[in-house]
C-alpha cells in the first residue's frame, strides 16, 4: 500500500512539475535547429504521407481506397505503415533533439517504461509539430482505418520522443499504450535490431503466443490500435530513435479508460491530461462499450 500511495502521489505531481520544466526550458533554452518550431509545413512530410491523407479527405474516400496508399503489414491485427517524414526533416529534428539531451536544461522522462527521451510538451514541439500532424493530417486518416477505435474523434495526444543505445535502454517489454490509437515513426539513426513485435489486443487470453516483427524503417511511421500487446526486441548495434504519438478520444475513454478497461473517475489537471473530459460526447465509437 506504501508503494501504491507514493506513486499516486507521484502522478499527481507530474503536471507541475512538467510545467515547470517547460517553462524554464522556454527562458532559458537555445534551439540549435530552430525552424523545426515553425508550424508545421508540408515540405516535412513525405509526398506518400500527403498523398494518403489528401485521399482521406476527398469526397468518397473510403477504407479500400486508402489502404491502396499504404502497406497493410497485417490485416487481421490491423497494423499499417507509410512514410511520415522526409530525411532531411528527421535529421534535423534528431539534431535539435540531441542538442537538447546534451543541455543543461531540465529533462522528464518519455513514460513509466523508457528512461530515455524527450517530452515533446516539453520541448515546446506539441503546438508548432504535434497538433497539427494530428488534426490536419493523422485524424482523416485514422477516421477510415479505425472507425471503431476512436479514429474519428481524436482531440488529444501524448507525444515523446524514445532513445534506444548501447549503456541506456536497449530494448522494451510487452505492453500497451495508454492511447486509442499510436503513430510509431523512426527518426533514425544508423541501427541494427530493435524490431518491434506485436501480439493481440492485450484482453485476449493468448495474446502473445505467436507475435509479429516488423522492422523499423527511418522515416516510415508504423499505425497500431493502443490496445495491441507490443514491445521491443534487444538493439544491436547504433542508437535508435523514435517518435511516437499516443492519440487520444475522449469519446471513448470517458466511457472506458483504455488500461482497466473501467469507467473513470477523473481527477483535474493542466493541458491534454490523459485525455479525459468532463463533458459528455453526443456521440460514441462502438469500441467505447466494448
């Protein structure tokens, strides 16, 4: 019990204590990469990725059409991967994040799991890079792969860079994310291993008893439902970097939080959260009441 209150206690101090960094980060800070804080622009992204989300929001654009435009690495656990980034733009975002590592400045770490990263809210990234890439680009596109996930009414997301090298994190245990839905990009650099492999959604009985490796390609983004049992095998040699994005619905997890699979009851805090809201959706994805 001792544990369990000093860790309620210690999620009930992440918000400050995040704001504080982030606001002394925002003083005192200074970008080696600066205009990757410019609002988003469509010369970062991958002429596939644009291809994929312009379909998604022409008139009669459908589940068929889209997967068309992207690779289907598997069907039956509905994981998908396209090009996110161009090169250029995920080497000038690994620079400002190494830039970053290597400054004095205050660091929180990505989640419970990876010691580390960096928390793009943090960095001040959520406003110019992560919001946009959700609302204007990911949302159409999740809309049609995950209808019944949320994918329609994502209004929030948790974005953290990962770092994985020789002497820190090297690899990662099966889990699930605290997300209706997940972008997983690699950024770089040069690496060998560290494939992820997924297994079913985390409440079926045998959810890993025959898991699926997919391999990281830089740049290339990998789609998953939040709720698929994953992890990361042993890297082998390099250092791997990796851009995900926990995308949220309130539509759904103010009905059934995404880890107990229970109603919630929510406690006030800054920003996105968890991505809970007090107030009620007029409509809910079917996956919320199941």
């Amino acid at each position: 019990m001792a544990e369990l209150e000093e860790e309620v206690e210690r999620r009930q101090r992440l918000g400050q204590e995040a704001a504080a960094r982030k606001a002394l980060i925002a003083r005192s800070y200074h970008p080696v990469r600066p205009h990757i804080y410019n609002t988003l622009q469509d010369e970062a992204l991958a002429p596939e990725f644009l291809a994929a989300a312009e379909y998604s929001t022409s008139p009669g654009a459908d589940l068929e059409g889209l997967l068309q435009r992207l690779e289907t690495v598997s069907g039956e656990k509905r994981i998908y991967r396209l090009p996110v980034f161009t090169a250029p733009f995920c080497q000038a975002l690994l620079e400002e994040l190494e830039h970053f590592e290597h400054s004095d400045m205050p660091k929180g770490r990505p989640n419970t799991m990876n010691n580390y990263g960096v928390l793009l809210h943090e960095l001040g990234l959520d406003e110019p890079l992560v919001t946009p890439l959700r609302e204007r680009f990911l949302q159409p596109l999740m809309a049609l792969l995950y209808p019944d996930c949320g994918g329609g009414w994502l209004d929030s997301h948790s974005a953290f860079v990962v770092k994985y090298a020789p002497g820190q994190d090297r690899e990662l245990g099966c889990h699930y994310d605290n997300a209706e839905l997940t972008l997983n990009v690699a950024l770089g650099k040069a690496f060998t291993g560290g494939a992820l492999y997924f297994g079913d959604l985390f409440q079926a009985p045998s959810a890993l008893a025959r898991p699926l490796e997919v391999e990281h390609v830089v740049g290339r983004g990998i789609l998953h439902q939040g709720g698929q049992l994953h992890g990361a095998r042993p890297l082998g040699t390099g250092e791997r970097w990796n851009l995900v994005v926990w995308l949220r619905a309130s539509a759904v997890r103010n009905r059934l939080c995404p880890m107990c699979c229970r109603k919630p009851e929510l406690v006030d805090d800054d920003g996105f959260g968890d991505g809970f809201t007090r107030e009620e959706p007029t409509t809910v994805d079917a996956c919320a009441l199941t």
